[in-house]
C-alpha cells in the first residue's frame, strides 16, 4: 500500500499570503490529524477529520483551517501568514478515529519570510 | 499543552548497547504509543501500549507501561547506527467517557544518537 503523501514537500511564501498544503490518506483510512512541528513548541495537534467532518482542533488561531473531501484526501490552509508559522506541517492518516494508530506523510516544510 | 514528557531530552551511546528512554504523563489514559524520527521527516509509529497492558515487545523494542505512576518506557536492545533518532511517546489529547479519543499529544523527545 502507498503511504502517506503530502504536496508540496518545500514551500517558501511571505508573511500576509496564504498556503495551501495537501494531504492524501492511506487508501481505506479515513481519519486525517494535522500536526504542526516547530523546534521551540515540538509537536502541536492542529486538527483531525473524520469522514469529511472536523472532529477536534487544537489551540491555533482562526487562520488555520481545512478540509477533508469525500475521497478522504485532506487540505489544510494558513491565511495572512506570520513568520512563526514556519514549520514543519505532518499529516497523518488512521483507519478510523480514537487516537489508533497513525500513520505520518514526510511533512511540508514551510518557510515564511 | 503536553502531556507526556521525555527523558532524557538526548542519549548518546555505543553501538550494541541498549538505550531506554522514559515518559511521563499527567492525565489518565487508554493507550500510550511511541514514534520514532529520523531528522527532520515524518514520524514512524513504533509501539502502542494499551492501559491495561504492562508490557508489550516488537522485535528489538521493548515498552512498558505504569499507570499507578503515568509513566512508560521504551528500551531498545542492541542498538544499531539506524536507531539514531528522535523518540517521541504520544497519548490521547481528548478522551470521551465511551472510550473514544481524538488527537495525539507529543511530549518534546528523546533524541538518541548511537556512535559506531
């Protein structure tokens, strides 16, 4: 089975524009995580879906938002960026929801100058 | 906020030797997983541990778990080159009363290097 991909791998914007990053699950798993990874915060929960419904979000600002469509694909967006968004952004896929175990795509690395 | 907690926060040690690392978390439970990764990629689940489980191997790892003291370990024998890595335990963020939970939190990590 393929893994769990994320497009882009390296993205580099400016602080006030907006990003987009995509998640595809392992075929069968429905549940996507966001996780955003910085070196002075560690891993921070961002938001889970489950069958194209947000089931939690973590404790990040408006400005963080996704989706899950009906293939259970995944994207997540920043509007007005800010230099502290720079991080690593994980995706992770499970089969189902209830802290199972995931499964994490390589990342997009995001740089915000 | 995090729940689990790390230590040591890095381990250096000998090829062939073995590495334990320890977590520690505040709230109750129902499983406790460990992951593994290596700089600056996706994260690769290890071990999940069940609250009711005390002990739980998968090849040259080893994970306990103490609920009376919300702490687990994670001992890796005979460490190799390619252990080298960051080690992360995760728990639920939210747990329901059916059962249910959603979300990981990560504690900050051990990270292990093995010299050759």
């Amino acid at each position: 089975k393929a893994g769990v991909t994320q497009t882009p791998r390296y993205l580099i914007k400016t602080r006030g524009q907006q990003v987009t990053l995509s998640c595809s699950p392992i075929s069968g798993h429905r549940s996507v995580s966001w996780y955003q990874q910085t070196p002075g915060q560690g891993l921070q929960f961002l938001f889970e879906y489950f069958s194209e419904t947000q089931r939690n979000k973590g404790n990040f600002p408006g400005r963080f938002s996704g989706r899950q469509f009906s293939n259970s694909r995944s994207e997540m967006n920043v509007s007005t960026l800010e230099l502290g968004d720079s991080a690593l952004y994980l995706c992770a896929s499970s089969l189902a929801t209830g802290s199972y175990e995931q499964y994490f795509g390589p990342g997009t690395r995001l740089t915000v100058t | 906020s995090q729940q689990g907690e790390e230590d040591p926060q890095a381990l250096s040690i000998q090829e062939g030797e073995n590495a334990t690392m320890n977590c520690s978390y505040k709230t109750s439970i129902n499983n406790l997983q460990w992951y593994r990764q290596n700089s600056g990629r996706g994260l690769v689940h290890l071990i999940l541990i069940r609250s009711n489980e005390r002990e739980k191997h998968s090849g040259r790892l080893r994970v306990t778990l103490d609920t009376s003291k919300k702490s687990s370990s994670l001992l890796i024998t005979a460490s190799r080159a390619a252990d080298t890595a960051s080690y992360f335990c995760a728990t639920p963020l939210i747990m329901y009363s059916g059962g249910g939970a959603d979300g990981l939190t990560f504690g900050k990590g051990t990270h292990l290097i093995i010299q050759p």
